[in-house]
C-alpha cells in the first residue's frame, strides 16, 4: 500500500476536496459458489484512501478539511465518482462530500 501511495503522489496532485481511492473490487464467486460475471456484478462502493486533496474552500477563504485520511476503507455511492487510470493501475476519484462513511 505504501509502495502505491509514494508512486500516485509523484505522478499526481490532488486539489480541493478530492479523495483518490484503490477500489475494492466486489466479491466474483457468491457465498453460494456461483461465479458472477463482471457485468452481473455489483458496482463497487468500497475503497482504499490512497490520498486526499487540501479540503473545501468557504467564499469566505476558510479551508473546510477533508474528514478522511490516506488508508481509511471508506463507502461511497455507486454513481457519481470518475475512474482513471494511472501507470496501469485504476483509481477512483470521489468528492469529499460523496464519501459515505469510514469502515473500521
């Protein structure tokens, strides 16, 4: 995880109140043994804080922190995130307000 974490921030800035996540992929085999194909599969609403940007900023110039940090699983909507792809791996770029809650 530390390995991915050094290899984003020198590849990527995040701004304002943006959080980069490692998407847990869902489960590809039911509990039953059924194997699921990808596009049976439910979309992913779970992922690993890789990093996060500065926070939310008021007209007032106040600065809003984000409330998650690098390494916390986090749940997010199924919709509404963008996916990209850097070095060959997939990250998901969610706004702060979307993140849902902190698995712990």
């Amino acid at each position: 995880m530390t390995e991915t974490l050094e290899r984003v921030k020198t590849s990527l800035r995040v701004i304002g109140d943006k959080v980069v996540c490692k998407a847990i992929e869902a489960d590809a085999v039911t509990p039953g043994g059924i194997f699921l194909p990808e596009q049976s599969r439910e979309r992913t609403m779970k992922g690993v804080v890789i990093f996060v940007g500065t926070g939310k900023r008021t007209e007032h110039g106040t600065q809003i922190p984000i409330d998650v940090k690098p390494g916390d699983t986090v749940l997010f909507p199924k919709y509404g995130w963008s996916e990209v792809k850097i070095d060959g791996e997939t990250y998901l770029i969610v706004n702060g307000g979307d993140v849902l809650a902190v698995v712990e």
